[in-house]
C-alpha cells in the first residue's frame, strides 16, 4: 500500500495553509493565513475562493458538522466551525458567510470539533481552558483548565469522554464531572496533535519529541515510533479505522492501525500542519506551510487468497494475477474503488455507486448492483453470501447480487462497526453491541430476524472480538468470543434446550483467531504460543479433551500484538506487530478428519488416525465420535490416548439395556446432567434417574426425586446410609434424618427392586430394540 | 615729427582708412584675443565632453563592478546553502531509504516464513510417501 500524491506547481494561497476539510468525498475546503477560504474540486480540477474573510481572522483549526447517520435531513449539515487566533470561532457556512462568531477563549483557539452526532462543539484554547457548546453557539460549561495551551482535543467514540494534550501529557476526561480522569505522560516534547478513532477506539498521538504512538482507550501503549527528523504537525485516523496518516515537515507517512508504516512520501511541502480524509476513507489533503495543498489517495492495496493475487494498480483499476499460471486480468471500473474483499472464491469490490462481484473463475464478467447508499465501510464475506455495512444498515447479499436480508436491533449504529464486532456465516450473523459490549446479538441471516426467542447472547465481560465459525449444519454453529481479559469463549448459537447460552471458556491471553474457511478449526494465538483448536466443539462433549486436541508452536517470534489475516485451507496467515506476514502450516489430516466424522465415516476416521499417529487427532476422533454417539469409534481413540477410565464408561453404557438411558448416561459422560436426568424422567425410568444422582452423590435431588415421585426413598436412605458409615460420619442433613424416621432400611428388599426395575427397563428395550438396532448402526 | 593732432583726438586711420576710435594695434590685438578665447571655450567644451563620456564609462565601470561583486556574494550563499540542500536531500533519502530497508525486513521474515512452510511440507509429503 502506499500514497500517491499530487501537489500543484504554485501554490494557490499566498500564506501557510492552516487546516483543510472535506464535504464530501470529491469537495475540500481550504483555509490559510492569507485570510481566503478556497474550494477545491477534484473531479474537474477547479479551485476557487469561496471568502476572503476580515484582515484579522487567522484560522487555526476547522471542522465539518458531521453528516447525520441515519439518513435524516439535517438543517445544518453545510456548516464548519473555523477557530481563530483572535480567540473566537466562528460557525461558517458552505457559502462562507459567517453565520455566527463567538468569543471563545483568551489568545488563540487552537482546536475545535464536534461531537460524531453533532450535538455538541469543543473548543480548546491558548488560555488553557476546554468548553463545551450548543449545537448554536451557547456555552455549556467549561470541562477543563490548565496552566498551559491545549493544543488538540478529539472526541471518544461514545462522546462521552474527551482526549486533550497537557504539554507532554495525554488526558482522557469524562463528561460527567465526577467520573475518574485518566492522565500518563505520552511523549517527551509538547504533543500537538491526538485523534482518536470511533471504528477501532485506538489514540494517536504526535508530538514535538518527533515521534507518533499509538495507544489503546486505557492508555496502554500499543506503538512507538522512531524519531522523525522534524516534529510531527499532524496525524488523522482514516475513517474506517485501518490506517492513519502522520504528517512532519516535508513529510507524509501512511501507517496501519499497528503502527507500523505502509510508505513515506516526501513532497515539498514544508510543515503538514492538518492532515484530513475523505469520508470514504480513499484520500486524504494535507495543510502545508508553503501555502500548498497535498492530495494523496491510496494505491497498492493488496488482496491474496489462495493462488490469486489482486492489486489496486490505480484508483479505478485493479491487477488480478494466478500465481499458478501467472495469468494476468485487469479490471476496470467506473469510479474511485472504495472497498474489496477477497475469499471464498469471490471478489467483492465496492465503488462510490456501485457493487461488483467477479467469481475467481471468470474475470471477465462481474455482477454488478447499485449500492442503496454510497460509501461502504465494511465488506465481510462467507461461502455463500456476503455483508455490507454503510452508513444506513448492514445487508447481506448472495453472489447472485440479490439483496438476502438486513438485520437490524435497536439502536444499532453501522459507522463503527469493524470486523472484529461483525461475523457472518451461512446461516447466522453475530453483531456486537456497541452500548453495552457484553451484548452480542444473533441472526438468522436469511431471514434477517433474530435467532431463537430473539434474546441476544449475553458475556460478563466487555466482548472485544467475535467470530462465526464457518460450516456444518446451522444447529451447530458456534461463535468463538474474546473478552475484555483476552480469555476465549466457545458458545453454541442455537441451543436446543430453554436454558442459557453456555458459555465454555477455552483459551486464556488469546490475542487473535480465525476460523477455517472450510473446517470448523479454530487458529489463534495464545499468550506466546500459536494454537489451532483442531475440534473446539470436544469442550461441548467431554471438557478433558480438549487440551488434548490442540496444536501449540512455539511463536515467540509474532511478539506482542499479532493478527491473523486468514486461515484458508492448511495456511494461517499471521500479520506480526512489525507489518511482516508470516506463514504457518497445519496438518491437513485434521480436515479430513472433520470430513470423514461429519459423513460418519468411521472406518476410515479410525484408519487415518491409525495412520497419522497423532495424539491430538485421536483425541478430535474421540470427541467427534461421542458427540456422534459412536461408541464402538470412541472406545477406540479412547484407548489410543490412555484414557482408560472413559473406555470402562462407554462400555458399560454399550452395555446398557434401553437406548433412553444410554443416550442420558452419554449426556452424562458430556458432563450434561440435567438433560440426562430429563432424558430419564422422560422415558419414565425413576430409578435410574435417581441411580444416576445416589452414584454423583448427590442426594438431595436423588432424595427430592424419589419423594416426589414416592418410590426407591428407602434405596435412597440406604445408600445414604452406607456412605456416612464409610466416612464415619453422621447424619446432619435435616431432611434425611425426617424421612429416615419412618423408613426401614432392608438390602435384600432393596436389592429385590432394583432388580426388578432393570427386568422392567430390559423388558421395555426388547420392544424396540429392533428399531433402536438399526438406528445405532447407522 | 609733430604729433598727429587726430592722435591727439584720439581718432586713427586704419589700413583702409576708415576712422577708428581704437588704435589699429590695439584694435587687432582684442581681434586675436577674442579669436583665442573663442578657441579656448571650443577647447574647454571639447574637454568636458570628453570627461563627461569618462565619467559615464568609470560609472557603468562601477555599476558593472557592483553587479558582479553582487553575483559573486550570491554564488558564494549559493555555494553554502547548496550543501545545505544536499543535506536535507540526504536526510530525504536517508528516510527513504530507512523505510524501504524496513520492507525488506518485512519480506525478508515473510520469505523465511514461508521457507520453512516449504520444509515442512516436503518433510510431510516425504513422511507420507515413506510411510504409504
């Protein structure tokens, strides 16, 4: 990726161009210490003036009153707010007639910006004081005040909190007044310029000590740059989050989210003093001290995906090579390439107007729709369908182009949605809410409606990142969840029972996953180590399991914040702090595993693990083949990893007579024992429910059940009995020793009815057993 | 002889004997006096045209010096901010060259990377070809 910039032969004002702003993606407003205002048109390269504005108006700082999310008509949508040096701002119209001029500060007004709904101004000055205004011009109140000069402030995503500069400090500090205020000393020179981004809530900062850092809202540092040559004059968030730009004297620098920089341009520029990007987050202008005006949009992009390799060549072209035969197409479009994605044998590109969809197989013809509403912010594709995300709602298409569905919840808000708060899959959408973090809500995506009884699933911790896993029937799919503390979840999206979305915890330090496009194997990283969960459902199954169907490698080497880019058959790709990509092969006997287990073909599981002898996939057999209820399988790969103990269970659950119980007793085995007690009562087998509860010593249930139902109390008691003898210990329990008052413990009559209830349950069996038979069989 | 009694008059005949006031003598000593002086003004005229166009030569002379002395002054800033510049061209593409080296890096750990994606392979394609 890099920039390509354009700077004209002379400049068009006479003095230093304090800040720039763009209405929309192809309209930039200039304003310069020569007192003008200047339009700059870029599609058909006109600039002219829009005002020249009284000889004692120095503006220092502007910014466009956002565009109302939501589509609703706003009144005052073709406003700015210029600051000035005199100590006012003034509300400017698109026109330039200066609607409304407010003494603000003392000396100058250095910074100035509204809130992302536009309800609110900030106005930071020399005197070293923040104020808050009415969407008018009223002064609210005075947030902050210091000894020395705020030079930038930003709004947090929620605006409920601000960033400002104190000298060499960064200061977070809420509205509310009696809220806690965040301070940590940032650099080592005064810092002139912070933003923070509403998409990945991440905190620039550039300061006079040369350097730029990133950091995340707690304040923790995430990059440091190397020293500049010259102090750094801006930096600028692009919109959606995924890069940032950082200006210096003579200098222009593009960078991912991570820090690390994509290129360098060195025009002759003088200070960068403002950076801004377009709206769709294609370009950017640059405010230089020379009186110039920088354009630079973004080139180079790349996409890969197995043996093709797509680079945006020029802003309406791109270059699609198969590494494979190094076959060359090129694809042209009618305007400026917004957004693209690449994977699962699809590439989806979005322009200003338009959505193309080519298949990796013919590049010749693409499927073209109009988009509803302009800029695209979010592209996330699945085997079948695809979402986009724009300002106005999030919508799910087919390959075909047909509009599938369009989920909504309240108070839903698209522009900060990311990929990390957004998973699809074929049948189901994960969106996090933004409100309230902990919330992830669920849909069906062909419908668009909410999944189950439409409550969302529910974390205890704020959600930082979920994902969807891939395929296999919709009844089971699950969504992997990274939490606040970086501990990973496992939770099943549809769940047959009424009660709770489980919520199994698996990893701890996780930093990032990603699910296989084709097999439901989760990758991630995990504290130092680069982990692949070859069956993360086994923790559904048999909790012990699952640490032994890990992979872990050494990756020491993906240092502190790796990110998986994709997990596209036995590939991972790992993008490392430093911007490297690195590579790491998995075994692809896992897959067919999976295959072979979700076409219930055992024999041939059973001979591939024979044949890999791994540990790890005898263990994924074992798991799959339980929650298949195969037992003769997982006896097998039961004994493979020396879990003798479970072997004895499962052949003593082959072992028993009806198929009600044995299916209770797997449940039991997966650590399930209210549904295998229901699964009991259900079949009308009592006493083996109450068995079940005597064997897991767990009495009073056992004790409730058999009142309730008024048989086996006496087997009851007598266990009862037996195990405080054992333990030489005595009855404390308050209704045990009630109803061992009227009850007489004898074995024999005990063990008589026992009996006879296994007579029973056999007889009852035998019935269907021939049914039962043939249904076990396949 | 008697004197003249017109001499005493102060009245003379000259050569073509008209009468004079002046003596003829005195009368052609003021004719060449006037024709003198005549000559010495032409003279003294002459002379200042020609140190007239002197000192507009000696002035351009000057001017010309000036302008000189002005480029060689300028030459010589040019001369030292040239090094200058080069700097700063240097500092440029030193940062240049920094960012590419950092790419480089970048591909160098990629190539690596997928290095050993190569030899893990190979040694699983060889496991499996040896174990069939």
């Amino acid at each position: 990726m890099r920039l390509k910039t354009s700077l004209l032969k002379e400049p068009k004002h006479r003095e230093l161009v304090s800040c720039v702003g763009w209405t929309t993606a192809d309209e930039l407003y200039s304003c310069s210490e020569d007192h003008q205002i200047l339009r700059w048109n870029l599609l058909n390269n006109e600039t002219n003036v829009v005002v020249n504005m009284q000889e004692d108006i120095y503006p220092i700082d502007l910014h466009w009153f956002p565009k109302s999310s939501g589509g609703k008509k706003q009144a005052l949508a073709e406003i700015f707010v210029l600051t000035s040096t005199d100590g006012k701002f003034h509300l400017v119209s698109k026109t330039g007639r200066i609607e409304k001029s407010v003494e603000a500060h003392r000396g100058a007004v250095l910074a100035g910006r509204w809130n992302y709904d536009g309800t609110a101004l900030i106005t930071a000055g020399e005197d070293g004081q923040i104020k808050i205004w009415s969407k008018s011009g009223m002064l609210r109140s005075t947030l902050a005040q210091q000894g020395s000069p705020v030079y930038s402030v930003a709004w947090a995503p929620d605006c409920d909190r601000i960033l400002y500069t104190s000298g060499k400090q960064l200061i977070v500090k809420p509205l509310q007044p009696s809220s806690k205020v965040q301070q940590w000393k940032a650099h080592d020179g005064i810092i002139l310029k912070v933003d923070w981004n509403s998409v990945n809530d991440l905190i620039l900062s550039g300061a006079e000590d040369c350097r730029y850092k990133v950091w995340d809202c707690y304040g923790r540092l995430l990059y440091v740059s190397s020293p500049h040559d010259y102090p750094i004059t801006s930096v600028a968030w692009a919109p959606d989050g995924e890069v940032f730009a950082v200006g210096s004297f003579n200098t222009l620098r593009l960078c991912d989210k991570t820090g690390w920089s994509y290129a360098l341009e060195k025009p002759n520029t003088g200070s960068v003093f403002g950076v801004a990007w377009s709206a769709d987050g294609t370009q950017l202008a640059g405010a230089c001290g020379n009186g110039h005006v920088i354009f630079a949009h973004v080139v180079e992009q790349r996409w890969e995906w197995k043996s093709f390799q797509i680079t945006l060549t020029k802003r309406r072209a791109m270059q699609v090579r198969n590494v494979l035969n190094d076959a060359v197409d090129m694809l042209e479009f009618r305007d400026r390439v917004v957004k693209a994605s690449l994977a699962n044998g699809h590439l989806v590109v979005t322009t200003s107007l338009q959505c193309y969809v080519y298949s990796t197989k013919n590049w010749n013809t693409p499927l073209i729709f109009d988009l509803k509403e302009g800029t695209v912010s979010l592209i996330v594709q699945t085997e079948r369908h695809f979402l986009l995300v724009d300002g106005g709602g999030i919508y799910v298409y087919s390959y075909e182009g047909r509009l599938v569905s369009s989920p909504k919840f309240q108070g839903m808000r698209t522009d900060i949605l990311n990929a990390q708060s957004v998973s699809i899959s074929n049948d189901t959408i994960a969106i996090r809410d933004k409100t309230d973090e902990k919330v992830v809500y669920l849909f069906d995506a062909q419908t668009g409606k909410p999944l189950g009884d439409g409550k969302p699933l529910t974390h205890k911790m704020e959600v930082m990142e979920i994902a969807l896993d891939q395929c296999g029937p919709a009844s089971d799919r699950k969504i992997a969840l990274i939490d606040k503390n970086r501990d990973l979840y496992l939770s099943s999206v549809r769940h047959l029972s009424r009660s709770e979305h489980s919520i199994i915890k698996i990893g701890t330090m996780v930093k990032t996953i990603a699910w296989n496009d084709s097999v439901n194997i989760l990758s991630g990283v995990q504290d130092e180590q680069f982990t692949v969960w070859y069956y993360p459902g086994a923790v559904f199954v048999d909790k012990d399991l699952l640490p032994k169907t890990l992979l872990m490698k050494d990756a020491s080497e993906l240092s502190s914040t790796p990110h998986i880019l994709s997990y596209v058959g036995t590939q991972v790709t790992v993008r490392r702090v430093d911007g490297s990509l690195v590579y790491n092969a998995v075994s692809p006997y896992p897959a067919i595993l999976h295959e072979y287990a979700s076409t219930a073909r055992w024999e041939d599981a059973l001979r591939l693990c024979r044949f890999a002898k791994d540990q790890a996939l005898w263990a994924c057999l074992a798991g799959m083949a339980v929650a298949n209820r195969e037992l003769t399988t997982a006896e097998v790969a039961y004994a493979a990893i020396g879990e003798v103990d479970k072997v004895q269970y499962i052949n003593f659950i082959k072992e028993l007579p009806s198929k009600e119980s044995s299916l209770a007793h797997m449940l039991l085995f997966s650590g399930h024992l209210q549904e295998a007690e229901a699964t009991l009562m259900q079949a009308g087998l009592t006493y083996q429910a109450i068995q079940v509860h005597i064997n897991l010593y767990n009495w009073d249930r056992a004790l409730e059940l058999a009142v309730k139902h008024k048989t086996h109390v006496d087997t009851v008691l007598a266990h009862r009995q037996k195990f405080l003898q054992d333990f030489g210990k005595k009855e404390t329990n308050k209704r045990f020793l009630q109803y061992s008052e009227g009850v007489e413990v004898d074995w024999e009559k005990i063990q008589a009815k026992i009996e006879m209830e296994l007579a029973k349950e056999r007889e009852r069996a035998a019935t269907t057993s021939v049914r039962s038979s043939v249904a076990a069989r396949r | 002889m008697a004197k003249d009694p017109l001499d005493e008059a102060g009245l003379h005949f000259d050569e073509l004997n008209k009468l004079r006031v002046l003596e003829p003598e005195v009368n052609q000593q003021t004719t060449e006096l006037k024709e003198e002086c005549k000559d010495f003004v032409d003279k003294i005229g002459q002379f200042q045209k020609i140190v007239g166009g002197l000192i507009e030569l000696v002035d351009e002379l000057a001017k010309e010096a000036e302008t000189e002395k002005m480029k060689a002054i300028g030459a010589r800033n040019l001369l030292k901010s040239v090094a200058k510049q080069r700097e700063a061209q240097q500092q440029q593409l030193q940062a240049l060259i920094a960012e590419k080296k950092m790419q480089l890096e970048r591909y160098r750990i990629e190539y690596e990377a997928l290095c050993k994606v190569e030899a893990e392979q190979n040694e699983f394609i060889d496991q499996f070809i040896l174990q069939k």
